[in-house]
C-alpha cells in the first residue's frame, strides 16, 4: 500500500505542479502587465486603478539610469517586460535592437487628447521610422541645476558652477553615462555634445574626472537625490529629473534654488514602447492610454512637478535653452568609460583599452 | 434491578469526577499552551535581542581591527605621502587580516589628498587575496564612506549603508551585499587625513551569526526604510537596487511602527500571504546603529514556525490526556467503591427484610456502624424483634384457642369433636390399608347417684382420675376421648386379635375398677363398655360408634361393669364376673 501511496502522491503533485505552471503562464501571458519605468511615471494608486479597471495584474519595476534600463531590456530580448517608458534618444536603440514593436496609435484613443506638437510624431525625433510609430510621448523636463540658496547666493548661470573648487565635495550629480558625457561635453563649449569625436574623448574623460574630485556623490532615483542633497548638506546639483527634483526637495522643506546655464540644458521627452515580446497587446495599449487620462497626467504634474503632454508645462520658461536629447555616438563605450570614472580611476585607467 | 442505586449513584459519580478532570484538564492545556506560545515568543525576542547584540559585537570586533590599523604608524605614514616601505608593511597586516576573517572582502588605506587615492588595497578575490598596486588604486573621496569618515574624529567608526557594491574592480564584493566600515587616520593634530575601509560581507557575517539558530528559524533584516537586506527568499533582498522595491512592512504590516520609529521591538504572528500554508511567529527588533552611519536604525527580526511552538503545546496536551485519563480510570473504580460502600448496607437490610417475611432467622444487620445507615439498621432490628416476640405471643395464643376447642376442659381429654376427626382419619387410613381398629365406648355407671352423693365436684373429681386412669392404661398409639357427661370412648389402632381387645378391655376394667380416693373416703366406680370393630361392625364412623354404643347399653343391661362386643356373629360376651 505505501508505495502504491506514495507513488500516486507523487503523482498527484507532478499534476499540481504542471497545472499551477499552466496557470502561471496562461496568467502571464495575458493578466500580467510587465512595467518598466522610472520612479514617479507609475504611483501605486494609478497602478491600482488601472488594474481593476482591466482586470490585469501589473509588475512595476523602476529604474534610475538608462544603463540599467538598457541593461534589463536587452537581457534576454526584452522577454522581461511589456512596456517601458524610454528618452526619444534612448528609444532608438531598442529599435535599432528590434526590441520594441510599432504602436497603431488608433488603439490608444487618448492620444486625441495630447497638445498638438506631441501628436504631431513625425515632427518629434526618433520616434517614427519608416511610417511605423515606436512610442507615445508621456513625459518630458530639462536638467536643470539646483542650487541651496542659503549656500549659493547667486543663481549659476554656467554648467562650469559644478567644477568649481569652492563648491569641492559638495555637488551632487547623477550617475548616468551618457548624459555626463554630454554634460561634459557642453561644459567644454562643445555644441555636438551627443557626438565626442575620438580628440574630444580624453577632454572628455578629464573633465569627468575633474567633476568627480569635485563630487559629494552621485545618485540615482530622485527621492536619493533628495535626500543626499538634504543630509549632506549639498550646495549645487545636477538635476537629471529637473522639475521633479526641484518639486520633491521642496516638498522635503529644502530651500532651493532651479537654474538653467547658458550654455543650455539637456531636455528629455519620455515616451512609451511596447517591447517585442508583449504577449497582450491589448493590455499594453490600455497601459498607455490610461496614462494620457487627466488623472495621470495631474500626478505627473502636482506630485512629480512633471509636465505632461495634454497641457502646456509650467516649468519650461520660452527662453530656456534646451538640448533635447539625441542618441549618442557609442552609448557602449560612454557606460564603459563612466563606471570606470565613477569606481575611481584615474584618466590614464579610465583611457586605456 | 438489584444495582440500581448502585449503578446510578456510580454513574453520577463517575461522570461527576470525569467531567471535573476532564475541565481541568482541559483548562491546564489552554492555560499552559497560551503560556507556552508566548513564552516561545518571549524566547524568540530574547534570541532576536541576543542576535542583535552579537551583530553589534561583530560591529565592534571590526571597530577593533580598524583601530589597531588606523593607529598603526605606517598608516600615518602611509597616507602622508607615497612611502612603499611602509606601505608594504600596511599590506601584509591587510592580507592577514582578511585571512582571519572570511566576512572581509576588503581592506583599504585610503588617503584624504589625492581626492581620496587609495594608498594601500588588499581584495579578496575568489579564494586568493589580492593586493591591488600602482595604476589600479582608485580615487574615492567622492564616495560617502570616504567623505563620511574624514568628518569623523579619531578613533570612532563610520558605518555606510548596506547596499549591493557596484565600485568598479571590488573583485570578490563586487555585486555582492556589503557594508563598510571606517575610521579616520589622524595626524598629530588629531586631523583626519586618510581612512581606513573594511568592506564586510553582509551575508558572510549574518551567516555566521545565524549559525548557532535553530534550524527552523527564519533570519530578517531590513534597512530603515524597511527594505529587506536578508530574507529567506533571497529574491526578496535589495529590491531597490532591482528597481522592485520589497519592504518588511508589507509582508509583516506590524513592524511599520519599528520603521517609522514609533516602536523598538514587537512580536507578531503572520498566518496570510506566503505563510498562509505555514504560518510563523516572529520578533522584530529596531537597532539603532550607535556608530554615526548612514544607515542609522536596522529592523533584525526572526520567524519561527507556528508549528514549531505549537509542537510543544501538542506534547503538553498529550501528557494532559493521560493524565485525564488516568485520572478518569480512578475515579471510576473510586465510584464503583463509593457506590458499592453506600448500597451494600442497603442491599443487606433488604436481604434482612426479605427473609424476616418468608420467617427465617433474622440475618446480620449492620447495626454496629455509627452513620445513619446504623441508626436504620437498629430501628429496624429493634422493630423486628417486636414484631417477632408479638407474633410469638399470637401463635401461643392460637394454640391455647386450638387445643380448648378440641380438648375436654376437665379431663384434658380431646373431646368429641376431636376425636370424630381422629376417627375419620385412622377409618380413612385403614379402609386403604385394609387395617382393623376398635372402638371402646365407656359409661361411668350410676354416676347420677355419684353425683348425688359426693355432689357435683366429687362427681368431676372421679371423672379426673377415670380420665387419667383411662390415658395410662391404653398405649400412646391409642386415643382417649371424653365424649360428653360420664362417656368415655378409647379407639385401639390395628389389634390383631379380639382377644388383644379382650385383654385390653379387662385391663381397662381393672384399672378403673380400684375405689377412687375422694376427700379421704373411697368412692367405687363401675363401668360399662360396649365395642365395636372395624370393618366387622360398619364402615363408617357412625355405625362404628353407634354399635360400641348399643353394645354398652347392652352391657348396662346385661347388669354393668363389663364389658360386650357388637358383634351379632361371635357369642354374646359375659360380663367379666366382678
């Protein structure tokens, strides 16, 4: 009797085991909403709302640099997540990577809602090829620079404000590659900053190294940001969120000030993809149109002091300079470079092969 | 039917003591187990607590090793310019240090010029130990360990925050969950002017820790946001470095007041979720770093199974029902002999009772015992012997009542009406047998002139003697009777030849005859008898006595004192001559 027990209890959880992996996947590949975005595009109430509202179960995971974005989504083909929101520089090369897949803008009806300029998709960089629509514009800031005025008496009006000696081991920056060789780059006067020829690199690299002896650290997600900033008693940062940091060190009882250099800030415009491996489109499209709905573009505006793209943005003042950003000329090279400059090396390390 | 109070006043009391045994029993076991829960609870804060100081120990133990290489001399020395003396010397101390402690990946001299260079770096790469030289030492001032340490004053400890090291060239700690520790390198001003780091091993140094844990107990660390640092699921560790953040207070929801500050220690029991299919108790504990840290205030907690602590309330519940049932037993058998004790005296007053009515000897009371049941027994005793002595004294009186109505008051002869029984009886007994019997009737002659003469007592008197005369001379088998006045009658039982009546009827004569002494003179008597024989003078009572009657007539007429068969076949009897 025992192992005719046993043997038929084995069995028993063999079935078990195949039909919970059966549920799973079935759950997987059409309940579950796999969502990769950054912190502050997808707040838990509008999560809530929109998974009783289709029924689905949605997986957010956030990130805090277009490396790790990169990092996750290339991994396996995207086969982890289902949309993410990427920079209109960024995008292009998931599309160059056939990560993602075009979007039939009738099946996000609330794109009817947004301001003409982000409905006109043609006219906004990288995000149309070949008539084939690859993402839906959400969100979009310019990095700005924040300052603590009770230290900086005069607002910045240079990027070079980051390298100067009396502010040493008191700017904050953040921990992104490419957008640090850009800012570099414009630092250096260069007007191509997403494009360093192989002469701007080594400049490149040293002024990155001299903007980290300056550094008190970097950080990654915003609320990081704000809490270095506050505890370490920061007097400037480079804002790669920009409004949103600005709004969230407000909010944390931080007297700052918000200035955009001369020579121009980075700007960014975050839009919405669908990865290539989406089993349920149809989720996916409803993801993204319920974040045009007014009560995700409202967070975007009074929690995140993010603009969004069926208002005009309170932030943006006309005569602020933007560099909205532009895919980079070796992204791969960029993040080497930078880990070896952020872990501490010296230029003659971080050039080497 | 005879163990009726007996059975049921045993039941009452068996199911009075089993019910009482049983409801302490079962109290005991809710009481014990309620205590024996918390006091596993209690135990697992206590273990909780213990754990903590012992990672505080660990924390000091690496404070320790941080001061003697701080103050070393070739720190200072190491740090104050490019020195490869004794910056050799500072290296050896490293490797043998992060030899003796497996839980270090790390061990740095970092300098406070040259934007934080290091100075001398040992690392822990697989199984070797690695020194890391010229071009590969990397510059750190803008890492908050670095900063944070050189703010602090000599001979204390910098703590970082515990997050997955992504520095470039860790070796071994890269990607790994680390935690640094720091102390300044002073001058003799006592300025900090470098640093020494230890990159610990979080996970090397909790799993020693948690060596001497149970087996079943389940190990929880979170940061002070709540993020878990340790977990079973090692998946559900560093989520914020995973873009996924994992908090305690979301699967333990009690321990929100330990992360927002507002409670230092708590226990709970988690029954949903992951632990629907296991639920566990567990302790928390906020620890507050005492180092000054970036990482100010760490959430250590441990899990144990529910089933675990239950396992023991389950063995107590166990011992508890023996016990019960123990108990039960003997209160059964203690009913029976409660029971037993109670009715037995009962039963033997019945018994008693039962057989005074059917007349045997009164049986054994228990009229010794002092309880109520010996008051009973004695009233019943004393009642049984009234009622005894008064149904003797009735009996005596039936008897005295009985012999009258067939005795002659007199004589103390039976009388007629029992000798007409006694006639019947030995007619009934020798028609079946085919026996023979004789009937004497006897008159008193001239007893009228007795009588006139001695008068009516001496008349009584001769009647006395002639009926005792009469009594002594027949044999025991034969009956006398005095049927009325003067008669007389004797009924001889089976003579077996007319000549034993003869003999008998003579010697009746002769002992009547002799003078009968009446207040000092003689007084003679004379007598008559007439006989009659079964079955030759009749077949019934009637005949028979008639026929001695009218042979005694005859006799009387033949000329008295003598005596005269019936019988008309044999030859007229003389009278015996006087």
């Amino acid at each position: 009797m025992a192992p005719f027990l046993s043997l038929h209890t084995h069995w028993l959880r063999r079935l078990a085991g195949w039909t919970l992996l059966c549920l799973a996947f079935g759950a997987q590949a059409h309940d579950t909403l796999r969502v990769l975005t950054w912190p502050g595009y997808a707040d838990p109430d509008l999560v809530k709302a929109f998974e009783q509202r289709t029924g689905a179960k949605v997986e957010v995971t956030f990130i805090d640099s277009d490396d790790v974005m990169w990092q996750k989504l290339s991994k396996d083909r995207a086969a982890d997540f289902d949309v993410f929101a990427a920079n209109t520089a960024e995008l292009q090369r998931y599309i160059q990577a056939d990560l993602v897949v075009p979007i039939d803008t009738r099946a996000i009806p609330n794109t009817a809602r947004q301001l003409p300029r982000f409905r006109n998709l043609k006219g906004i960089a990288g995000l149309v090829q070949g008539n084939k629509v690859y993402a839906i514009p959400y969100t979009y800031s310019e990095m700005g620079l924040i300052y603590d005025r009770q230290q900086v008496k005069e607002p910045p009006t240079s990027l070079r404000a980051l390298w100067e000696p009396r502010y040493r081991g008191k700017v904050l920056l953040y921990n992104g590659s490419t957008h640090n060789f850009s800012l570099a780059a414009m630092a250096l006067g260069d007007s191509t900053p997403f494009h360093l020829d192989e002469r701007e690199w080594p400049a490149a690299v040293q002024q990155l190294i001299a903007l980290r002896r300056n550094a008190m650290g970097y950080y990654g997600q915003p609320e990081e940001s704000v809490e270095m900033f506050t505890r370490g008693h920061a007097t400037l940062m480079f804002a790669n969120y920009g409004s949103q940091q600005l709004q969230l060190l407000k909010a944390a009882g931080a007297d700052v000030g918000y200035a955009i250099a001369r020579e121009g800030a980075l700007a960014w415009l975050d839009c919405w993809a669908i990865t290539r491996s989406a089993k349920n489109l149809e989720l996916a499209q409803a993801w993204i149109n319920f974040f045009l709905e007014p009560e995700a573009g409202n967070a975007l505006l009074t929690r995140q002091g993010l603009a969004n793209t069926t208002s005009e943005s309170p932030y943006l003042r006309p005569q602020d300079k933007l560099k909205w950003l532009e895919p980079v000329e070796d992204v791969d090279r960029r993040a080497r470079l930078w880990d070896r400059i952020l872990a501490g090396d010296r230029a003659s390390k971080v050039l080497a092969p | 039917m005879k163990f009726g109070i007996a059975v049921k006043l045993g039941l009452l009391l068996a199911g009075v003591s089993m019910l009482a045994s049983g409801l302490t029993g079962f109290y005991a076991y809710q009481t014990s187990r309620a205590m024996l829960v918390e006091s596993a609870k209690t135990e697992l804060l206590t273990t909780t607590h213990v754990l903590g100081r012992r990672i505080g120990l660990s924390r000091e133990e690496v404070s320790r090793n941080l001061q003697v290489l701080a103050n070393h001399p070739a720190a200072l020395a190491a740090v104050q310019g490019s020195n490869p003396a004794q910056e050799d010397q500072l290296a050896t101390l490293f490797e043998s240090i992060l030899r003796a402690n497996p839980s270090y990946f790390q061990i740095r001299l970092i300098s406070a010029s040259d934007n934080g260079l290091e100075r001398v770096r040992v690392d822990r790469a697989g199984d070797r130990v690695l020194r890391v030289r010229g071009d590969d030492l990397q510059e750190k001032a803008h890492f908050s360990y670095v900063s944070g340490t050189l703010r602090l004053a000599p001979g204390t400890t910098y703590l970082s925050r515990i997050v997955i090291n992504h520095e470039r060239g860790a070796h071994a700690g890269l990607d790994q969950p680390s935690v640094i520790l720091a102390t300044p390198v002073a001058d003799d001003m006592g300025r900090a002017v470098g640093a020494v780091v230890i990159n610990v091993d979080l996970n090397g140094v909790f799993a020693t820790l948690a060596n001497d844990l149970p087996r079943d107990y389940q190990l929880f660390l979170a940061n002070r946001n709540g993020d878990y640092l340790i977990h079973p699921d090692p998946t559900q560790t560093f989520g914020f470095d995973k873009g996924r953040r994992v908090l305690i207070q979301d699967e333990f929801p009690a321990t929100r007041d330990l992360v927002s500050g507002a409670a230092n220690q708590l226990l709970t029991e988690v029954q949903d979720g992951r632990y629907g299919d296991a639920p566990v108790v567990a302790a928390f504990i906020s620890n507050k770093v005492r180092v000054t840290a970036d990482e100010d205030r760490l959430t250590l907690g441990l899990a144990q199974p529910l089933a675990a602590v239950l396992a023991q309330a389950d063995r107590l519940g166990s011992v508890v029902l023996q016990m019960v049932a123990g108990l039960c037993l003997i209160c059964l058998l203690l009913a029976v002999l409660v029971a037993r004790a109670v009715t037995h005296p009962i039963n033997s007053m019945s018994t008693a009772v039962q057989r005074f009515t059917f007349g045997h000897q009164v049986a054994a009371l228990p009229v010794e015992r002092q309880d109520e049941i010996g008051v009973l027994a004695r009233s019943f005793s004393h009642m049984q012997e009234e009622i005894r002595q008064q149904l003797d004294a009735l009996q005596t009186s039936r008897e005295e009542l009985e012999h009258l109505a067939r005795h002659d008051v007199l004589t103390g002869l039976p009388n007629r009406r029992a000798f007409q029984e006694r006639l019947e009886h030995t007619l009934v007994r020798a028609q079946r047998r085919g026996e023979r019997f004789a009937l004497l009737f006897i008159d008193v002659d001239n007893f009228k002139s007795i009588n006139d003469y001695w008068g009516h007592e001496g008349g009584d008197a001769a009647l006395k003697i002639v009926a005792l005369r009469l009594s002594t001379a027949t044999r025991k088998a034969d009956a006398v009777a005095r049927m009325g006045g003067d008669e007389f009658v004797v009924l001889l039982e089976n003579p077996t030849h007319r000549e034993d009546i003869v003999v008998i009827a003579e010697k009746l004569l002769e002992s009547v005859r002799s003078p009968i002494l009446y207040e000092g003179q003689e007084m003679q008597v004379g007598f008559s008898i007439g006989i009659s024989q079964y079955p030759d003078d009749g077949n019934t009572s009637a005949q028979l006595l008639s026929r001695a009657d009218h042979a005694m007539y005859e006799t009387k007429a033949a000329g008295r004192n003598g005596f005269r068969f019936s019988s008309t076949k044999g030859a007229p009897t003389n009278p015996t001559p006087l």
